[in-house]
C-alpha cells in the first residue's frame, strides 16, 4: 500500500507527547503496511462516532481503517504495520487540514472488484452507485473539504463521519431488503491533495458477497 505522507503537507511528531494530547490515532492499513495519522476527535469522540467502544486491555485504543471500514484495536501501530505486512514502523504524522481549490472537476470510475461468492445480477446493484460520478462539476468548496458538495454518490444517503479535515468515511442507507437479506455499504474519501480525491466504496452482501470500486475526483480546469 502507498503511504499517504507529503512531506510538504505534514509535519512529523514524537508518539510521546502526541498521546499526551489525548486524540485518537488513525492507522490506514491495506496490503504493505500502514500509514498512521492523530485525528481530531477525543477517545470519547471517537467512541461516539463509531458507535461502539474499544476492547478491554492494555495499551492505547487506535482506530484502524481498511477496506473502507472503520474498527478499534489495542495492537500498537507497529504491531498493526507489521501484520498488514509493513516494516513494523508507522511513523505518526500530524496533518494540517488541505484546501481544495476551486475550478473545474471530473469524477472518473477506477479500478473496479466483484468477489467470485457474489450472485448474478450484484453489477447492477453497484451501477447506479457510480453512475453520476463520471460527470464534469464547477466546484466552490468554502476553503474546506467534505464529500457531501462532491454528490453524485449515488441514489441513497450517506452519513458522513470526518476522522480529520481531509479523510471522512461513509455510511450508505441502504432500504430493507427483508428476506433477500442484508445489504452494508461502506465509503472513505480522502483528499490527497489540493487537486485530487480519492474515494472508495466497498459493498458487503449477505456477508459473502464483496464489491470494491474506487473512485477519482481531480481539477481539470479554472
């Protein structure tokens, strides 16, 4: 996995005094390791936000994200690294909030997974999803980021949850599907740069069935 460090955007800390502060730490984790970032909310925050409260132990409660969901681990940050195959470094970074600039954007539809357990027919549940990011936006973003003045994620709600000022994730309201099951969407969007978001949706159904497709949001124009 790419770390998502900019050197000209971050400014690097001692763990030490930042748990002191007492925010959570993020850890990003996906194939090749972990990227390790402190948040702006509280534990108590956090507990809130997630809806549920870290397991009982020792050592700090860390927020895990990957694959487009959100847990609590009391593994240390090495630990994490290590187990998602990193070099058992996570180096903690403090990230000041981006400005994504104003101009002319385009959405475009990435790399795109369907699990070989998924029924026929589950592409077409994933279409309309996606089927509005691929248009071109005049975008006033305020001086600030949120994924909401970005729209065109589909016919569904999302609730928004900000981890910190350039990374969100995202709950689809999806209808009751009685009987056909139950079916949980999940999305991370993050600004990368001031240009540049990256988006990502993973749909689980039934608890066998897995979609992935990531989404690009850049500035084409003034």
């Amino acid at each position: 996995m790419q770390k998502f460090l900019s050197i000209s955007a971050i400014f690097t800390v001692f763990a030490l005094p930042v748990w002191a502060e007492g925010n959570v730490v993020f850890a990003e984790c996906g194939e090749g390791g972990c990227s390790c970032l402190l948040t702006d909310l509280t534990e108590e925050e956090a507990r809130i936000t997630l809806g549920e409260d870290p397991p009982e132990g020792e050592g700090e409660a860390v927020l895990v994200g990957s694959e487009g969901t959100l847990s609590w681990t009391r593994m240390s940050v090495e630990d994490l690294d290590l187990l998602y195959g990193g070099s058992g470094e996570c180096e903690l970074a403090l990230f000041p909030a981006i400005i994504p600039a104003d101009g002319t954007w385009l959405g475009t539809v990435g790399a795109r997974s369907i699990g070989a357990n998924c029924p026929a027919g589950v592409e077409t549940m994933v279409n309309p999803m996606l089927d509005g990011v691929a248009e071109q936006r005049q975008m006033r973003w305020e001086q600030e980021f949120h994924p909401r003045k970005i729209s065109g994620f589909g016919p569904n709600p999302i609730q928004w949850t900000m981890v910190n000022e350039n990374y969100f994730t995202g709950v689809m309201t999806m209808p009751d599907l009685g009987a056909a099951g139950q079916v949980s969407v999940n999305w991370v969007s993050e600004l990368k740069t001031e240009d540049y978001v990256r988006s990502e949706v993973v749909m689980d159904i039934l608890g066998i069935c897995d979609v992935n497709a990531v989404v690009d949001f850049k500035r084409t124009g003034p």
